[in-house]
C-alpha cells in the first residue's frame, strides 16, 4: 500500500512538471532567476557580507514579483484593459507606495537587527522618517518597478504577437473559405461545358480537357500562396477564356488586351472572379449575341483591370440588378477588403444595357 508520503511525492513531481511543460511559466522562472543573478553579481564586490547580500536580494525579489504580478494580472486586467487609465494609474502607484513601505518594514526590523555590522556606518533607520520622506520614496520607485516594467514590455509583446498570430490565421481562413467557394462555382460550368462539347461528340473536346487540365493544375497546385506572380494570373484568363469561346461559339464577341510589366504580384484568382462574373450574368443568360471586353494594363506601381459586358435584353433590369450583388462579386470585394485594404479602387457602371467593372490595386 502507498504511503502518504509517496503519494505526496508523486502529486508534487507531477505538478513540477506540469508546470515547467509551460512555456508562459518557464519564461516566467528564468526571468526571476535572471533578475536574481543581476542583483547579486551587481552587489557582490561591494558587500563583505555574502550572507547578507543573498538574503536580500532574496527579500527584495519576493517584493518585486509580488508587485509585478499585483499590477500585471489584477491591474491591469481590470483597470487598464476597461479603459480605466486615470485609476490604473493611482493604484499603481499606491502599489509601489506599500511595495516601498514593505521593503522598509524589511530593512529596519529584520535586516538591520540580524546585520548590526553591516548597517553600523549607515545613518539610523527610523520607519515613520522613511515611509513619510516623499525624496526617499521617489529615488527607490526605478528600483522597484524595474522588474514591473520588463515584464509588461515582454506581455504586450507577446499579446500583440498573439493578436497578429489570430489576424493572419482568420486572415488565411476567410480566403480559403472564399477559395472553396469559388472552385466549385469555376468547375461546375467547365465541366459543363465539356459534357456539352461530349455530347455533340465534338472534335474540341480534348481541347476543352486539355485547357480544363491547365486550370486545374494552377488552381489545386500552383495558387496557394497568398500572392502569384501576375502573368500566371494572365494565363489563368486565356484558358478559361478558351473554354467560353468553344461553349458560347459564334454568339459571344470577346477581346482580351493585356499589356505593361507581368512581373508584378497579385492575389490569386481575384481577376478569373470578376471575368466569371462577366461571363455567368452578360454571356449565359443571352439568347442572341453578347460581347466582354477584358482590357489589363500592369505598371510596377499599379494594375488596372477593366471587364465591360452587354447585359440580357429578355432579363428584367430590377431581376438583373439583384443578380450583381452575386456569390463571385462578393467574394471579390471581401477578399480585396482582406488583401488589399485601403490600396484598391473598385468602380461598377451599372448602365441600362451594359455593366462595367474597374479595379486598380496597388501592385505588390
């Protein structure tokens, strides 16, 4: 049967090591071994009373750390974070008053009686004197807070690397989320088409599968970084332009003109998004002819983009008007929200038998 005593010995070891697996408590105990070091090897030449010397730094450690996690896990949390500056501030400093008043209490009437030799030549230690004299109070205040004020820089920084750490992940999870909606969306009407193409046994339809293998390739392989060089974006456009062609034949007028640098950088599929568009609410719903012009114009300092479409002639303008505000136009200003806050231009003309979209980004 266990003891008591192993049962107590196994609980504690488990709780050590439950406690140095944190990485948070492990920064935590090498901050204060640290600060125990600098202390004492700061002192060492100068006191002749090792002894004493250890037994001060000692004491002066737990004073800080008690005002150190007083002001970090209490004050601030429940002052400084509600917006409670003015009073943070007071109990701060009523914090470092009754830390400096401890510190005294320890001086005068454990060191100094244990230590006669060592306060012999230093002038008489009288409490009220010490916790009364504002100069006194005010010289040891960098003292005391000094361990306070590493520590906090150590916490917002940690806290701030955190926040950002949230951003880029619900960063990185809202695109994704925008890319599975939009792939599926890109394949379903690729995919028709070929079956349309298989259908009529037509001698484009490895064309089709070829051009669909390219797109697929791109999109599943070569476009999850969160920016792509813009001349794949380029080529992205001539297939999927390609297919659209052999579905729609001689009913769909389009023009593709790109010119200026390729080199530049831009989030992937941003552009197909907008040509879809174009393409799902000005080609397909047409029974007669239809026209896009797709105009690309790239500098190092900014791109520009320009889908001009015709619009249904049988389609009601209230019915068209509500079919814009589409999945791909809203995937589209999200994610230029998400990568292009505040460097982007997005303009649509919503005319009476045409609509238009411009985009300028700033490039990357």
């Amino acid at each position: 049967m266990l003891s008591f005593y192993s049962i107590f010995e196994f609980y504690l070891m488990h709780t050590i090591k439950h406690i140095l697996s944190n990485k948070k408590t492990r920064f935590h105990i090498l901050f204060w071994v640290v600060i125990f070091f600098y202390y004492t090897s700061a002192r060492w030449p100068f006191e002749t009373d090792k002894l004493f010397l250890l037994e001060m730094t000692i004491l002066t450690i737990l004073i800080h750390f008690s005002l150190a996690y007083s002001i970090i896990f209490i004050l601030v949390p429940q002052l400084l974070y509600k917006k409670k500056k003015i009073l943070f501030g007071v109990c701060c400093l009523l914090s470092i008053y009754v830390a400096y008043i401890l510190y005294e209490i320890i001086r005068i009437y454990y060191l100094a009686p244990n230590y006669p030799e060592v306060f012999r030549l230093r002038p008489p230690l009288i409490l009220e004197e010490r916790v009364t004299n504002i100069f006194a109070f005010l010289n040891n205040i960098s003292s005391l807070i000094f361990p306070t004020v590493i520590l906090m820089v150590f916490d917002y920084y940690r806290h701030q690397k955190e926040v950002y750490s949230l951003r880029e992940q619900k960063k990185t999870s809202e695109l994704e989320a925008l890319k599975n909606q939009l792939n599926p969306h890109f394949l379903f009407n690729t995919l028709n088409n070929l079956y349309v193409l298989t259908l009529e046994k037509s001698d484009e339809a490895p064309e089709v599968i070829n051009k669909l293998s390219e797109i697929l390739d791109y999109i599943l392989f070569r476009c999850k970084t969160e920016f792509v060089p813009l001349a794949n974006e380029i080529k992205l456009l001539d297939n999927y332009i390609a297919l659209e062609k052999l579905r729609y034949g001689k009913r769909l007028n389009i023009s593709f003109e790109h010119s200026g640098v390729t080199e530049v950088n831009i989030a992937p599929l941003l552009l197909l998004t907008i040509v879809e568009n174009a393409f799902k609410h000005g080609v397909s719903q047409e029974i007669k002819e239809s026209s896009v012009i797709i105009k690309l114009k790239a500098t190092d300092e900014n791109i520009n983009f320009h889908v001009e479409n015709t619009k249904p002639v049988l389609i009601p303008k209230e019915t068209n008007h509500q079919n814009r505000e589409s999945l791909g136009l809203i995937n589209i200003k999200t994610q230029l929200s998400i990568l292009y806050p505040k460097t982007h231009t997005l303009v649509i003309n919503d005319a009476e038998n045409s609509f238009a979209l411009t985009l300028n980004l700033i490039s990357k």
